[in-house]
C-alpha cells in the first residue's frame, strides 16, 4: 500500500508542475513491444503480376534526422544540403522476386547507408530508376530487374526540391534530370541576415483574395532569394553509363511530362512576381513544349499570380487548367476551362468545356465535350471511347459520362450520376491496362469495359467485378467475394482475357498478403506474399463493428475492442477515438464502410495499444454532421457532435462493458478540435486527448476543414465552434499535444499554445506538451514513444479509480 502512495504522490506531483524539462520518456512494455514491431515491405509490381519489388524501410525516422537544416519556403520545407524534402520518407532496402513463384532476393550493389525514394518503372518494366540520399545531396540509381542489381547513374547533384527530380525517356535507356544549376548563388542565413527596409504588403481593393491559412510562406526578400535559389535548376539528359548531355538551361523548373510516344515534353517553369500570401502551387507559371531534342515548339500556357480565386471550394481560375497528354495517342494535349468564370456562384448550364490539341500544336483546339459540374478527369480507351468524370462539392454529385472522342456532335451519356459520399451504390473504378505507350487505358474488350468496386453493403464489404457493355450500358457481375471470415481487397484486374486479378487479403490476426486468382477458374489463389503477423500481442483480441443509433435516429457504427484481459461481468474504462465527417444527407451519413475482419493495425496515432492495459476502445466512432438542403452541417455542429458521443457511450454501456464515468475522448487534428468541443460542451467524458489541432477559428477566417463560409459571413458558427471561446466552461482535464513544425493549414502551434494558457489561466486542469521538429503527423521515433507514455499517463492517472492502481502495483 505505501507503494501506491509513493506512485499516486509522484504522479501528482509531475503534473501539477507548471513547466518541465523531460527528457523523452518510453510507455510500457506492453505498449512498446507493439509500437516498435517490424513494418512489412512495399510493394511494386509490374503490370502483368510476374515480377515484384519489395521495398524495406524502419518504421521510425530519428530525432537527429528531424533536426538537420531545413528552410520553410513557399510551401515547401527544403533541406539545403542534400536539395530534397526535409520530411522526406525513405527505403533502406530493396528485394527482387522473378516469377510468381521465385524466391525473393536482396539486391545487389546498394550504397551504404542507403536513403531511397522516387521509384519509377522504365516504359518496359525490366528496370527501376531511383534516388539514393547521401549527406551532401541525391544520387540517381538504376535497378536492372533480371540481374537484382543496381548501379550509380549520378553523382549527388539531382535537385529534388520541387518533386520528382528524374523522368524516363521512351527508349528505356535514358533519363531527364534536373540537377542543381551552375548558376545558384549563395544562400542567406535568415537569422543574421540584416534587414535593408520594412516588408510590405498593399490591397488596393476590390479583388477579393480569400485564402486559408497557408503555412511555410515566403515572407521576406530574404526568403524570396533562397527559394528562386533552391528551386533553380538544369534539365541534362544521362544514359544508363552515367553519360551527361545538357538539355536545357537554368531555370525554375517544376513539372515535365513526355508524350505517350515519347517525341515531346511538357515543361513547366514557376515565374515572378513571388507571393506572400500563397504556396508556390499558385506563383506565376509557364508551361512549353519542346520535341525530345530540347527543340521549343510552342509556349502553351502563362498562368499569372493565383491570390484573389472566387469565394467557395468549386472555385477555379480562369483559362486552361488541369493540362495533360492523352494516354491513347501518341502526342495530344487536352485541358479543362471554366465557362463559369471559375465562380461556382455563377448559374451555368455547363460549368466546364474540355478541349483537345494534336501535335504539332499549332491549329484549333476542338472541343470534346461539356461537363455539368466542374471537371474532374477522364479514363481515356481509344478513338472512339472515354469516360470523363465531374463533380460538385456542395452537393457532393459526382456524375460519369461516355463519350466518343473523335465524334463531338455525338452527345456524352451520363452512365452514373450519384452522391459519391453513398458507398453502397458505388458502381467501382474502371479496369484500366498498359497500352503500347506504357500509359494505363481504357481495358475494352467486344465492347466491354470492366469495373471493379469495394462492394460496401449493410452486410459488410465484399469486392466484385463487373463487365459493362459500352453499347447497352447494362452491367454484369463476373466476380463478387464471398469471405465472411476475413476481408478481400481486389488490388487491380491483370488480365481481364484470362481473368486474373490480384487480391489482398485478411483478418483481424492474420496480415494483410497478396493472391493472384483467376475468376474465371476454380482454382485455388496463387499466393504472392506470406507477411507474418508481428503484432502477437493482440492477436487475439476481440473484436467486432457495433451498430447503435444517435437520438434522431441517425445510425452510427465503431470498432469495438475489449482488454486483452477482459472478463465478463467486469466494466471498464472506455477510450474513444474519433474524427467528424460533414454529410449533405441522412442516408449517406448512416452508412458503415468498417469491417471487423480487417487486419488490427496499431500504427502510431491509434488507441489500440490500451486494450493491454484493461481499457475498452471504440476506434473510428461515427462521428457524422449532417446538413440537408440548405442547412449546412456546422449549423448544428455542437449539437450533433454531443449526441453521436452518447449515442456510443450508451451503446457500450448498455451492453455492460464500460464504466461510463470513466470515459476518454481523443482525436487528431479536427479529431482534436472535436475532442475541446465536447469536454466544453458536454459532461460525458473523465478526460481528453487532442493531438494538433486547432480551437480558435477566428484564426482560420476565410474557412477550415469543410467550411466554405468566411467569419464575417457566419460569425456565430466561428464562434460557437471555437473552443477557446468557452475556455471558461471547460473543467475537463485535456492533455494538448502537438509538433512545434506543424505545416497543417490552420494547426499553427499557436493554436494548441494559446488555448493552453487560457485554461490555465482559468483553472482548468491542462497539459501542453510540444514536440520538437514534428510536423502535422509525427514522425521521430523519440517523439511517438514519448507521445504513447504521455497518454498512457494521461489515461491511467483519469481513468483508473484508486483500486485499480493499488491492483497494478501489488
């Protein structure tokens, strides 16, 4: 007994100190052994299921990686020694498999050390070009399938700064690459740099330009000069021996995109002026075509500084957009424009006309057809057939046309026109295959094109194929799963003539693998993979989807676990994690797209690692906020917010599983903001927990999340929803934890800081606990352990009554 007073007097103490240096702490051993189990490999498959690339990376990075120099500009977060993304994840280790039934083997002539990242197929699949990161920069290498080998190409001097830093020629035996241009001066240290003026901004009115809140912004002249720097670069092209040509001089290049036949490029540059106001995504652009020996052909597209769109998430500039080649012919461009204005507020009968451009570039674009909503993409089949896809997020309608591209004066046939938030009426996505371009098309086969869906249903998720007929348009079902016991995803179709698809397959304990079959055949599957379970601790655990309903009889669902040592009879402390969804209906809303037979995962930010320590956990509770007609759903956000927690407090109450005075919420990013509302708003819960989020949104004006409206359009729905503003109210005790880097939109760290010091300034029983270097998502393994042993903390010291401690150290 006098240990537990010594235990529960240190615990008071450690979190009744207003500030703390700690060193970072590790969670139990429970919880350890989980968190630090083996990840399993990527995987790359060529497109006929024969050969596979297995890719192996640690499952944290370090502290020491996070706290390399990283410069925030435009957007983007920059490592200025190696020229790649300061964030970036990597591979330490490549396998080859030959064959569908060969052995996997390690590749040979790696680096040491390996950083790996940006795999891409050569147009023939026997090669894989990829960047290696050494501590000076980043190498290109080549990986030759047949032989498992891999080779240098490069020296370290490939600029990765704004994506993909190489791109394949046609003929599989050389590369375009951007390396670091001979022309980059010297960069400015921005915290010794001294000021030559003031940094101004001017609005002479009338353009409204209502941007979100955008971080890592440029800021200064300063910051101006070391991103042009940065971002500068040399287009050479280099074969397979590593040989150099120049291709194009230095500039500020951002996307390249070849032709399917491989004889023109698509280059676009990012231009002045800069802003301060907008990531790089929206600086001035010009995008050229140049034939394959560097030759400029044509100037296809200027785009001027994006900062004053029209109000609303439908909004899109004016001009060509979305610009991309054709994928069934050899060198044709087509774009989408608005005939809106790109103003959603605008009454049209058509919102988007899309067009076309053949090589040489230089005649008539011709007009393929017009699109209802705003233009969302097109599956391009052959000359004669294509599906194009619209959508309208207001009314979230997404609508499906076939259209024969080569004759315009044959209208386009809506063949789906639905709410793509109602999973269960989801016809699937287009079976697609590589054409002889090496660009994936259309898969037609007598007039039939091929689908394959999630196949969500009230009764559960069973994945099927269909044939669609092209002139009927009636549909067919060829292949539907019938596992009950596990869950089966249909990854992709390989041969829809032979009728091979490859499938991935799982339980709640048994890892995810991948199968070949053939649903033409009755033949067992082919298996691909054997990933072991590493995850032994909670292999066992049960586990099952509840259904229950919310007061207006809405129905919601979650992911029910009970402690790895639960007895019946006994209630215990329930932990509830979630993150709200806006719905434009009931019906949609009330639909369950979990599955208890999907393998049980605890990656970093979930809540499973409790049900070791005796806590019930309901995972991705249904937390939906409905808004039908012209209500929008953060009209009633609070509201329903509160009734779809008691909905799940009294489902598992009723069952006889919880103590419902011993009840946590947790949730990240608008999972945290959710979480402040209902300890503000609500007497439901012991405790929280909100990882990165944000609580005042007057910080946010000009929207967040779902949120269209401006603060000035709706000041109350800001206010009300703002739990900084009902600081007052909250008694709860709240754990904040969020990264100090955080590059969200609208998580400024400030968020968590300020709402911290109003609770602590009225009393409220809070800890701030700020991770060093992390970003939106956290990533050093320093920083995750430490985050579980704060929680873990949090949990046992609000939701375990004095017994159960006395228990746990007896």
């Amino acid at each position: 007994m006098r240990k537990f007073v010594l235990i529960g007097f240190i615990l008071s103490s450690f979190y009744l100190s207003s500030q703390e240096n700690l060193n970072y702490q590790e969670p139990p051993k429970e919880i350890l052994e989980l968190a630090e189990a083996p990840l399993a490999p990527s995987i790359r498959m060529d497109s006929h299921g024969e050969n596979m690339v297995f890719l192996y990376r640690s499952k944290f990075k370090s502290i020491e990686t996070l706290s390399e120099t990283e410069m925030r500009l435009g957007g983007l977060r920059i490592n200025p020694k190696t020229n790649i993304s300061s964030r970036q994840s990597y591979f330490n280790n490549i396998k080859v498999r030959l064959g569908r039934k060969g052995k996997e083997s390690y590749v040979s002539g790696l680096p040491d050390s390996p950083r790996l990242a940006n795999f891409s197929w050569s147009s023939n699949q026997k090669m894989m070009a990829f960047t290696n990161t050494t501590l000076n920069g980043v190498e290109l290498w080549v990986l030759d399938i047949e032989s498992k080998s891999a080779k240098k190409i490069t020296e370290d001097n490939l600029n990765a700064n704004t994506g993909n830093p190489f791109y394949w020629f046609n003929d599989n035996n050389s590369l375009l690459i951007k390396t670091l241009s001979k022309n980059r001066k010297e960069l400015i240290d921005t915290k010794t740099a001294v000021p030559t003026g003031p940094t101004i901004s001017e609005s002479e009115g009338g353009l409204k330009a209502q941007n979100r809140t955008y971080q890592d912004l440029l800021k200064n002249k300063t910051d101006e000069h070391n991103f042009e720097q940065l971002v500068l670069s040399e287009l050479q092209k280099v074969d397979l021996e590593g040989n150099l040509s120049p291709w194009l001089k230095s500039d500020m290049y951002n996307d390249v995109s070849f032709s399917p036949d491989g004889n023109y490029v698509l280059v676009t540059t990012i231009e002045k002026p800069f802003s301060y106001l907008v990531p790089y995504s929206r600086f001035p652009s010009k995008t050229k075509i140049y034939n394959k020996n560097a030759d400029l052909v044509t100037t296809f597209l200027e785009v001027p500084l994006i900062e004053d769109l029209p109000q609303g998430f439908m909004a899109v500039r004016k001009g060509k957009r979305d610009v991309a080649w054709r994928g069934d012919k050899p060198a044709t461009l087509f774009w989408a424009e608005a005939l809106d204005e790109g103003d959603p507020e605008k009454e049209v009968p058509f919102r988007d006309e899309i067009l076309q451009l053949d090589s040489p570039f230089n005649g008539k674009p011709k007009t393929l057809l017009h699109t209802i909503n705003r233009f969302y993409n097109i599956e391009w089949g052959n000359q004669t057939t294509a599906i194009a896809y619209d959508y309208w997020w207001n009314t979230r309608n997404l609508k499906t046309y076939v259209f024969n591209p080569s004759n315009t004066d044959k209208k386009p046939e809506i063949i789906s026109d639905r709410n793509y938030q109602e999973v269960y009426s989801d016809p699937g996505r287009f079976v697609t295959k590589r054409n002889a371009f090496g660009r994936y098309t259309l898969d037609i086969i007598e007039d039939n094109a091929y689908l394959i869906g999630d196949g969500y249903s009230d009764k559960g998720k069973f994945p099927f194929v269909d044939a669609l007929n092209l002139k009927t348009k009636e549909t067919s079902r060829l292949y539907q799963s019938a596992l009950t016991d596990k869950l089966e995803d249909i990854s992709m179709a390989l041969n829809m003539q032979k009728g091979e698809i490859l499938v991935r397959i799982e339980s709640k304990n048994e890892y995810p693998n991948y199968y070949i079959k053939n649903i033409k055949k009755r033949i067992a599957p082919l298996p691909l993979t054997q990933f072991e379970n590493p995850f032994k601790g909670i292999e066992d655990v049960h586990k099952e989807i509840i259904k229950y309903k919310r007061e207006d009889g809405l129905e919601l669902s979650g992911t029910l676990y009970l402690p790895t040592n639960y007895e019946s009879g006994k209630k215990y402390p329930l932990i509830m994690w979630a993150y709200p969804e806006e719905f434009k209906d009931k019906s949609s809303a009330g639909q369950n797209t979990k599955n208890s037979n999907e393998f049980t995962y605890p990656w970093y930010g979930s809540p499973i690692y409790w049900v070791t320590k005796g806590y019930v956990v309901l995972d991705d509770a249904s937390f939906p906020i409905v808004g039908e007609g012209d209500e929008e759903p953060n009209d009633t956000f609070i509201k329903q917010l509160v009734a779809n927690a008691k909905a799940g407090i009294d489902a598992l109450d009723n069952l006889g599983y919880i103590d419902r005075e011993r009840v946590a919420v947790g949730g990240h990013s608008y999972g945290a903001f959710m979480t402040a509302n209902l300890l503000s708003h609500s007497n439901l819960f012991a405790a929280g927990v909100a990882r990165s989020g944000a609580y005042n949104r007057t910080l946010t004006p000009f929207g967040f999340q779902n949120e269209e409206r401006n603060y000035w359009e709706a000041p109350e729905v800001y206010y009300n929803m703002s739990p900084f503003m009902h600081a007052d109210t909250m008694k709860t005790p709240l754990l904040l934890i969020h990264g100090e880097a955080d590059n969200n939109s609208g998580t400024y760290p400030l968020q968590s800081e300020r709402y911290f010091n109003a609770l602590k300034g009225l009393g409220a029983p809070v800890r701030l606990v700020m991770l060093p270097k992390e970003s939106h998502g956290y990533a050093a393994k320093e920083s995750i352990l430490h985050m579980l042993w704060e929680q873990d903390q949090w949990f046992e010291k609000y939701l375990k009554p004095s017994e159960d401690l006395e228990s746990d150290s007896e």
